[in-house]
C-alpha cells in the first residue's frame, strides 16, 4: 500500500484547492484529478487526469494512456461486464456501493495482471482494503478531497512508505550487567516477522540497538515470529514514519519500523503490548559516534544483531561485536529537530 496509488480528486475543492495541493505534494501523493493545468504547473513524475462522463481522462502530455471508464458493480453480472471492457481496453474503474471487497477480489483475479483496475470510492476507511485486496490490490484509488481535514483522513489510512536513513555503525560490548526487576515491554504485531527482522531500541536516539524478533524461539520455547521482546518502557523505538516513540506510549494500530540489517526496512502495524515485570539486563556498547545503552529482558529469547550473526543478550561478553543505528540525537515528540542535547 502506498500513497502513489491514490488518486486524490481535487475538483470539488474550489479556492482553496491550490493549497490543498501543495498540502497533498508534501505528503507525498503524485496523482491528481483536478482542471488541465498548463503544463509549467505539473511537477515531474505526477500524473494528472481530468473527469468525463464516463469517468477520467489522463491529461499529463508527457504520458499517453486510455480513458479510465467507470462502472458501477452491483451484481456478478455487472462484473462480467466489468471484466469484459477491462479485457477490451486494457483497463477499468469500479464503483462499488454495497459489497465493495469480495467483487474487488473476484475482478483483481480475472483480471490476472491483463488489464488495470481503478476503485473510486468517497470513503477513506475503505482505501486500504482496495489497496490490498489479494496482496495486489487495485492499480489506482480514486478518493474526491475538499479540504484538509479530507486530507488528513486519508493520510490517517494511507501511511507512507518508510523513509528512515539507518546508518549502521560497528560496535563493542562494554558491559552486560543485571539491571535489577522491571516492567519489559513485548510488542506483538500483526504481521508474521522473518528470522532476522526486528526494531531499532535504546536509551537513546543516537544510538539504537538491533532486537530481533522471536521468530527462532529457543530450545524451551515455541517460535513467535510476530513478537519482539523490546525491553524497558523508556527505550525509544523507531517508527515507520522516521519518528521515535517511547514504548510506553505505544497503542495497539501504531505502525513500527521492521527491519534487519541486510534487508528492506518495512512497516508493521502494533496488535497488542504485554507489560509485565521480569529480570532486566543492562548492555552498554561504544561505537564510532560514542556510547549507548539500551535495557532488555535477561532471557535466550531476546537477541541481538551482530554484523555476522545474531546473539541472545544471555551470551554477550566484553568485546564482542554488535551493530548499531545512528540517528539524529536532538528529538521534540519523536521528530528530529536541530538543537544541541545529550542523553547518558
């Protein structure tokens, strides 16, 4: 799901619609249905489209594309004629106002990947359903926008990819010492995570450590690959939207960045947080741009990334090698701002 894929209708929008559109860019939509702006107006990369009778027509010169024809889909025969003009024009809008998921999934699968399929809905609950459906989800949603508000919902159900920079830096152990008895937080999400996936951790912003998920248990547990064992509730954790967040304040729908040093970075969405007080360790580790601590549970399951392997916090030692993530230290409610700070 991305928000290059939603097509934001600005052609109700009247005076304000310039600013809305600016509004929109930043957020990072690219295309528009709105009037045929002269060409010196649309910004590379964008694409544009105008309405018609029969549903809309790209207007980017830079482009060359079909009419986008829309029809309304309320029983499997108005499908098959869905599916019939998508095979003769190589694409086809949906308008669906009453079952809007499983005629979505039935088209997505005669469609094949033979032709393009547009949704155009009026309700932003409803884009991430026609963004995903089977995996694939339609090419395009349409979604009409008339203020900022309108924006605002739509950003709420659309989420950006993730666009963090992680620089990892080589690190070594300091210490690994009892930290004492203390709540611990897991957070469990809704996605299963691969082996070496997990979340960026720690005392500070500067310095966050890698906490892989459970997805290898132990010689004494079962697997859970949907859970990271994340440590203490002032850790702070990396977000998908590349801002920071104290455990603490995690909420069941919040969108966390999954990651492993040797892969894509992407967003997984929060299902649950068991709190619950357990022995504590403390890892001090040093690295090119200084000192970090991060707090974990004493436990085999919880692990942590290395640059060749990953290692419980039960077998760290003195010296050995870890990796961490460098950010920006100075931070006002989780977004980074330019100020001078330090946190031991």
């Amino acid at each position: 799901m991305t928000r290059e894929r939603v097509v934001l209708d600005l052609t109700e929008a009247g005076p304000g619609a310039s600013g809305l559109l600016e509004a929109a860019r930043t957020a990072g939509f690219r295309s528009f249905v709105g009037p045929d702006l002269p060409s010196g107006d649309r910004r590379a990369g964008e694409r544009w489209y105008v309405r018609t009778a029969e549903g809309f027509r790209p207007v980017d010169r830079e482009r060359t594309g079909s009419p986008i024809r829309v029809l309304s889909v309320l029983s499997p025969s108005d499908l098959a004629s869905a599916d019939r003009r998508g095979r003769r024009e190589g694409s086809v809008g949906l308008r669906l106002p009453r079952d809007r998921v499983i005629p979505l999934e039935g088209l997505l699968s005669m469609a094949h990947g033979r032709y393009s399929v547009w949704i155009v809905t009026d309700r932003s609950r409803h884009l991430p359903a026609a963004l995903g459906a089977l995996e694939v989800g339609a090419e395009r949603a349409v979604i009409e926008i008339a203020s900022r508000g309108d924006l605002a919902r739509v950003v709420r159900q659309v989420p950006a990819d993730p666009t963090p920079t992680i620089r990892w830096s080589r690190g070594r152990v300091l210490e690994v010492e009892p930290a004492g008895i203390s709540e611990r937080v897991l957070v469990d999400t809704t996605t299963l995570l691969e082996g070496g996936e997990g979340f960026l951790l720690g005392s500070s912003a500067a310095h966050l450590f890698h906490v892989v998920s459970e997805a290898r248990g132990s010689s004494f547990s079962r697997p859970r690959p949907f859970r990271v064992n994340a440590g203490s509730p002032h850790l702070y954790v990396l977000m998908a939207d590349g801002t920071t967040r104290y455990l603490s304040e995690l909420r069941a729908g919040d969108r966390v960045l999954a990651l492993s040093p040797r892969a894509p970075a992407r967003s997984v969405v929060v299902g649950r947080l068991k709190i619950e007080r357990r022995p504590m360790a403390l890892l001090r580790a040093r690295h090119p741009g200084g000192e970090g601590t991060v707090f974990v549970q004493e436990a085999e399951t919880v692990r942590l990334s290395g640059p060749g392997a990953v290692r419980p916090i039960t077998d760290l030692r003195r010296d050995d090698p870890l990796l961490i993530a460098r950010l920006p230290p100075a931070r006002h409610l989780g977004r980074e701002v330019a100020e001078t700070i330090e946190e031991r």
